[in-house]
C-alpha cells in the first residue's frame, strides 16, 4: 500500500499535477505573501538557532514554553483592543519571564510551579479577552498554529528590529552568557548572574514573539529546541551549534513551507513535523554510530 | 623585621564573623587572618561550616554581622582576584564545550561584561593548563573526562584568573589518594606564590601539606591558628584521632 501511494506521488498520474504545482511554488515568488513568508522563516531560524541553543543547553524548555504560551494573553489583548497583537504578546512574554525569573530565584517556590501557574494564566487571560472581544477572529487559529503566509511585511520588519537586538546583545555577552549556562556559581564570582539570566529570558521572549508568527503558540517550544537538538549532536562548540541550528531552521522552515504549499496543509504544523522527524532520524543515526564505534572499538 | 612584614603580608582578614541561616547559627565569632605564605588547611565536622566560612570569605554569603577585609577591601564587589575550586561539580555532562573554553573563563575576572578574549588571554590559560598536566586533552570535550580531570580543569580556571588567593572545597571528596597528592604536591607548588585556603573533613591527610590549620565548629577552636595540634582537633571532632 505504502508503494502504490508513493508511485502515486512520484511516478503515477499526479506526478505532472505535482511538478506543475512545483512550478506554482516557484512562480509563487513573485508574489508578497510568498516572499514574506519566505523572509520570515529566515529570520525565525536566525533567532531560534541563537537563542534555541540557550534553551537547550541551560535546559530550560519549560520556561520557554511558559513564556510562550502566556504570549497568547497579549494576542487577546490586542484583538480586544484592536491594536497590533505582536505589540501585546511582546508585553506579555517578556513579563512572563521577569515574573518567572524573579520569583522561582527569589522566592522560595518551586521553579516549574511557578512555570506552569503563569503558563496558565497568560493562556486564560487570552481565551478571556477573546471571548469578550466583538465578532469572530478567525486570525486567532493562525496565532495559537501560526500561518506562515499571512505574515505582513509591517511584522517582517518587527522581526528585523527583534533579529538584530537578540543579535547584537548574544554578540556582546557570549562569553558571560557561556559561563553563566554552564556554571553558575562561578558566574556569580566574575559577573552578575541573576541580571544576565532575566536578560537570557527576555530574549527567549522576544524570540518566541518572533516565532509565533511562523509556528504558533503552541509550537514555539518545538521551533526553539529541535533544529538546537540535532544541531548539539554534531559539535561541542556553542558557537557552531548556533550556526548549525540557524542553517538547519533555515531547511526546517523553506521545507516545510514548500511542503505545506504544495499539499495545501497547516503551515506551521508541517515545518514542526518535518523538524521533529528529523529530529528522530538523526537521534537513530547518532545511536547506530555510536553502536558502530563502540563495536570497532571491542574489536 | 619591616622586611619580613612586606613578604609575609597580610591578604585576608575576617573580624569577628556570625553567619546565621533562619535563626540556626552557623558560624559565631570568627576572626581569622590568611598571610601570603599560608596554606591554610580548615577542617571540621560536618556541618561545622566549613563550606559556609569559605564561601564568606569568597563575598559569595554575606555575614549576619562582622567584617571581611581582602587586600584592605570590602569583598562585597566581585572577586576577582580570587580563585575559587568548588566542592560538588554538578555540570551537565553533554554541555557543548571544550577543556580549553572553560578554562578560559576564568579570564572572565579580568575585563568587563563585554570582555572578548584576547591572545594574551590564551597564552595565560595554555601556561595553565600546562601548569595542571591537562594541556594535551584541551580540546576534548569536557564531559569525557575523569573526575581527576575535572579537579584540574576547575584548579587550571582558577589560576587563570591570575588570583591573589586560591580556595579549595573538598578535595578529597571526588578523588583517588593518588590523584589527591599528586593535586597537592602541584598545590604546594603553586603556594609558593600565593596563599591557599583549602577546606576539609580528612584532617589525616592534609595535615601533611599544609601549613597551618583553622580548626571549624560553628567556632574557631583554635585563635592563633598552629600548626597541627592533636590536642585541638580531637576537641572539635569530639573523638580520637590518628595524625
């Protein structure tokens, strides 16, 4: 069965629907929408292989995915005040982690309580605000999924202003920010750990804001961590594991995008799917690797 | 006599030191000064804050009341003329990092937020990764290395950031006895330069390296700080004890 179907898809009837449906996506070039969409996959993965690695390697994914889903109560903020609502998850996501920051290092509560108490309130406070918003929103579907091909060229430059700021803050502290992941308590001797760690949390909020765009609310965690974990498996260098995971978002988002096009699915569901089985694929290729070497070696 | 006062001159001094965590008191009435020539060797039960009074000393706990002088300073600002070696090491093991990258953050203390390191930077951190026996597994990935290693990444980080005193947590806890003298003879070495405050609970051993010794619980059992006293560790351990 499996056969018959990708004789279907590649040699069978379709094929020249397909290859004319190919045509259609490069021809789709000309036009805005596909041009935005293109740019803003770029300039998602330039922030997400950049701050992604952070997240990977300090290991704190959960507090991305607070962050990123109390995002959504700026969003029903907008649509209920009528104003930009990249404007309002902005507010909402870097609040979200200065009150995640400050309360799980300066109180004596649980970190992931503290993680999972705001995820909720930021993702209640949007289904309020969009309940009492007027008339029906059918933009909102596209925040929580994202919609890759609705991005107006007003946000492209947003992510622009947002790509450049993660980028010239990572550039300046990278040495600081390295020692302040890997170990704490000698940060705490040569600089300010506590700062430099709500300024690593603000900027995983302006990324998520970035992100919500291409991938969605929900699936920003995903977008922030798979191209940084395959990216980890093939170097021990933070720096590289940053350009590996920008170059492999890069693929993630154009693939995904052409995919979604040409079958006409969800956007952002179908470059977090190609990501992941990726993802899969290369933590199989690593084991048999390492399998392999570990054999030659008892040989 | 001036003489002898400049080369043996005072780094450290605390003045009367009380550290009390929720009403617990944990240190009470501390003074204590380290000299240049010092390898201060502070031992104590568990529990005697041993780890608390080194962590005073680096600014890393600030007393309930008393007083810490470095260099005739208040260590409140950050310590960077201070090398620190932790007691647990909990660092993740998959971490993306070489030996020589986190070495070379002990450069860090000499620069501002915005430090960029420099050649300089890397002829200072290659003298001490030569200096501590690791400099042929520099680029290696620092989850594949030995718990010895690691004690001499961490020891190599600490020189490093060219300190004017080196503090050491435990260094029996995570070690073999043959690492461990091997660390200690390489300690004496570089105790010719600086002073060194080393903490911890295995009195038989470092009584052979060091040169004085604070013995720690909750008090300072001993106020000049002789050298080793049976007589005096066996009071703060409350036990007998072979030296």
């Amino acid at each position: 069965m499996f056969r018959e179907f990708v004789n279907q898809l590649f040699f069978g009837k379709e094929q020249n629907e397909k290859m004319v449906k190919l045509r259609y996506m490069i021809e789709a070039l000309q036009y805005e929408f596909m041009r935005n969409a293109l740019a803003a996959g770029i300039l998602a993965s330039i922030a997400c292989g950049i701050v992604g690695s952070y997240v990977v390697v300090k290991r704190i994914v959960f507090i991305s995915g607070g962050v990123s889903h109390s995002a959504y109560g700026g969003i029903g903020l907008g649509c209920l005040f009528d104003f930009n609502p990249v404007l309002g998850s902005t507010l909402f996501s870097l609040a979200a982690a200065l009150i995640i920051g400050v309360v799980s290092k300066e109180s004596s509560q649980r970190e992931d309580t503290v993680i999972g108490v705001i995820w909720a309130i930021g993702m209640s406070l949007g289904i309020i605000f969009i309940s009492m918003s007027p008339g029906y929103s059918a933009n909102l579907f596209s925040y929580l999924f994202g919609n890759i091909l609705t991005v107006p060229t007003s946000d492209i430059f947003i992510m622009l202003v947002l790509d450049s700021l993660i980028i010239t803050v990572v550039f300046l502290l990278y040495n600081h920010f390295l020692a302040l992941c890997f170990d704490e308590e000698f940060a705490l001797l040569v600089s300010y750990p506590q700062k430099l760690y709500l300024l690593l949390l603000c900027l995983i909020a302006l990324t998520v804001v970035i992100l919500i765009r291409v991938v969605g609310v929900i699936l920003v965690i995903a977008m922030l961590t798979i191209p940084a974990a395959i990216g980890a498996q093939f170097t021990n260098n933070l720096k590289k594991m940053m350009f590996i995971s920008t170059i492999l978002g890069i693929i993630f988002t154009t693939v995904g995008l052409s995919i979604s096009y040409i079958f006409n699915i969800a956007s952002g569901a179908t470059i977090i799917l190609f990501s992941g089985i990726t993802y899969l694929i290369s933590i199989g290729v690593s084991f048999l690797w390492q399998r392999r070497n570990f054999s030659c070696n008892k040989l | 006599m001036k003489k002898l006062n400049r080369v043996n001159s005072e780094i450290l001094r605390l003045k009367n030191i009380c550290v009390q965590y929720n009403n617990a008191t944990v240190l009470e009435n501390i003074n204590l000064s380290v000299y240049k020539t010092d390898f201060l060797g502070v031992i104590g039960p568990n529990g005697g804050g041993k780890t608390t009074l080194l962590k005073v000393m680096l600014g890393l706990i600030r007393p309930t009341t008393g007083k810490v002088e470095f260099l005739g300073n208040n260590p409140d600002k950050k310590q960077k003329h201070m090398g620190y070696v932790p007691q647990n090491f909990y660092f993740d093991r998959t971490f993306p990092i070489s030996v020589r990258d986190v070495v070379l953050m002990g450069r860090l203390a000499r620069g501002g937020l915005l430090k960029k390191f420099n050649d300089n930077d890397k002829k200072i951190v290659d003298n001490a990764l030569e200096k501590v026996g690791i400099y042929t597994i520099k680029d290696r990935q620092i989850g594949q290395l030995s718990g010895g290693q690691i004690q001499r990444v961490l020891i190599a980080r600490a020189l490093a950031t060219e300190p004017q005193i080196l503090f050491f947590d435990e260094p029996t806890s995570n070690i073999d006895r043959r690492n461990l003298k091997l660390i200690c003879s390489l300690l004496k070495i570089i105790n010719k330069n600086i002073p060194i405050v080393i903490v911890s609970h295995d009195i038989e051993y470092i009584s052979t390296f060091v040169n004085k010794i604070a013995c720690l619980n909750k008090r300072l059992l001993n106020k000049n700080l002789c050298g080793v006293n049976k007589k005096t560790i066996e009071f703060a351990y409350n036990c007998s004890v072979n030296l």
